[in-house]
C-alpha cells in the first residue's frame, strides 16, 4: 500500500469524482452534481478524501463533522482495485480526521442492499444498529 496516496479533494477534481462515483459508487445521492461536491469542498476543504495510485482516482470517502457527530458517505473503491486495502485506509484517514476534531463515534451511512459494503465496514470494526431508522426529507428536486 505505499503506492496508496490519500488526500483532500480540490475544486479540480470535482467532475472526476463524479464519474468515479458513478462507476464505483452504489447508488446516487441528491448531491451527486457538480454544485454539491463544490459546496461541500467549498465548506469543509478537508471533508472529501481520495485515494489515488499511480495517479488514478481509486478511492473516496466524505468524512464530515458538524461538531458534534461525524459522519461517513460514499465510501466507495473501484471495481478493479477492491480488496487492497484501500477501503481501510480511507477509513483510518477518516477517524484520524474525526480523533483530531474531538470527535467521538462515527456514523455511517451505508445501503440495506449493498452487501459488499456490509462486509468492507464490519471489517473496519463497523457494526449495524438495527434499531435507528433513517428519516430523510428532500428539500430540492436538484433542477436549477
């Protein structure tokens, strides 16, 4: 893995995650558009992190803390470089994240029918807990 190079998304990067999310990612969110990973690096510069090696996109995860929760989003790997270890070191570059913001537990929120990433969390050290339901209200169509 010392070929494995993690770091901050920059504005530049922006529709190349995009496409990487829509290769390697399970599922779309309302934010997945141009406007949204700009507000998100424009609001938190240190939020969106990317695994790269030999130069090539391999990895990302969001890892946002508002203060008082942190909180993790589309942890996704490519298809061609899964099982290598990338998932967990995007994962530790994560929680190193969260520990130096004071943070104190992470959330995740991962698909019901992504049973790949089932087993990329539990094998971080992630567990489910069945009794929390997620609540979700759309505040935009996403048309402009």
């Amino acid at each position: 893995m010392s070929d494995l190079r993690i770091r901050h998304a920059a504005h530049s990067d922006i529709d190349t995650v995009l496409r990487f999310w829509r290769e390697a990612a399970e599922g779309t969110s309302i934010s997945d558009d141009h406007d949204g990973v700009a507000r998100l690096i424009e609001r938190d510069p240190e939020a969106l992190l990317l695994a790269e090696r030999d130069g090539l996109l391999t990895g990302t995860v969001i890892a946002g803390f508002d203060g008082w929760r942190c909180s993790a989003y589309r942890l996704a790997v490519h298809p061609d470089h899964r099982r290598q270890g990338i998932a967990a070191a995007l994962l530790d570059a994560a929680e190193e994240r969260f520990l130096s913001l004071g943070g104190r537990r992470v959330d995740a929120m991962v698909l019901v029918r992504n049973e790949t990433a089932h087993h990329a969390w539990r094998a971080a050290g992630y567990e489910s807990q069945e009794q929390w339901r997620r609540w979700v209200k759309t505040l935009t169509t996403g048309d402009h």
